[in-house]
C-alpha cells in the first residue's frame, strides 16, 4: 500500500475494474424488459431536508473523486494484497449483480425482499462499498480505501431517509421487514 502514487493511464490499472464496477450498476438494469422503470426506481431518491441535503452534495463529490482516482491508479502486481482485492471486487459485483436482479426483478408496488435483500436490506449499497474496498486493495490505494470509508459514511446517513421513505410508502410491510433483516448484512 502506499500515499500517492505516480498516475499514469495505462491497460492493467483501476479503470478496468471500474468499467466492470460500472457496468454492473449502469449497464445490467438495461438488459430488463421494464428497463426505463427500474432505472427510474434506481435512481430516485427520497426527498428529505436537513442534514441529508447537506451531506448527500459532499459523499457524492467524494464519490466521484474516487471513481476518478480510480482511472490513474496502476494495478500492482507485486503486493500482497491484489489477489484479496481482487477476490472481494469479484464476489462483491457478483453479489451486487445479484442484488440488482431482485431489485430489478420485484413489483414497484412491493418492497424488495427477495435474494440477497434476505440478508440486507441495503446490499447494493453495501457490496458496492465492499466491492470497492477490494478495488482499493488491488490497485494498493490508502487514498482509495480512505475515500470510500467517508463516502460509506454518507451513504449511511442518506440510506437512514431511504428507509423512513420505504416506510411511508409500504408500511406494515416494509416494518415487518426490518424485523427480519439488517440494515447491511448479517449482524449491522
């Protein structure tokens, strides 16, 4: 791991694993049939005021700083933590995918609680923060790493309106699956 590194834009660095990380999340909800619907419940987010207005500006830009970090980031070959990174990026976006299809998959009139929302009730967020952990660790990135635990931390806050939201539009429901299931996996 090292602070820094030389950027540079060549064929073995982080950007071949964000165009599978992107792909994933942008390109996979165009392959359903009711594409425009599942896009549209992807992206829209609940309305809220207060600190989430505040802070959603700030992950974003973090985001999309990592996302463009990401590009320059060389693959090192030589360090002990690309194939962990490597195997958590895999098995996290198989995950994701996973997610995405019973997200992409269930009626806009019910809450999604099929397949890894059985563990989850937040896996795309989630898998894609540990997805991206992994990325961090194959391209041997602190600055990554660092980047996605601060994004991670406003997800969570704007992830608090996403389930007031889900409340407010399916109840009883949407209650009783909070009983069932945590917030990210399996025991948080």
């Amino acid at each position: 791991m090292r602070w820094i590194p030389e950027l540079s834009l060549q064929w073995l660095h982080g950007w071949s694993l964000l165009s599978l990380y992107l792909a994933v999340m942008f390109i996979q909800p165009l392959f359903y049939p009711n594409r425009k619907q599942v896009m549209t419940r992807l992206m829209t987010h609940p309305r809220d005021t207060g600190r989430v207005r505040k802070i959603m500006p700030i992950t974003m830009f973090f985001y999309y700083l990592m996302l463009l970090l990401t590009l320059f980031f060389p693959v090192v070959k030589n360090h002990g933590l690309l194939i962990p990174g490597l195997s958590i990026f895999a098995c996290f976006m198989i995950l994701y995918a996973l997610a995405v299809h019973a997200f992409a998959t269930t009626p806009l009139d019910e809450p999604v609680v099929k397949g890894p929302y059985r563990i989850s009730r937040n896996p795309i967020h989630f898998f894609s923060w540990v997805a991206y952990f992994g990325i961090g660790m194959a391209v041997g990135s602190w600055e990554i790493i660092l980047i996605n635990a601060v994004t991670a931390i406003g997800i969570h806050i704007g992830t608090l309106a996403e389930e007031r939201f889900c409340l407010d539009k399916y109840g009883e429901a949407y209650a009783q699956y909070m009983k069932r299931a945590p917030r990210y996996c399996l025991f948080f």
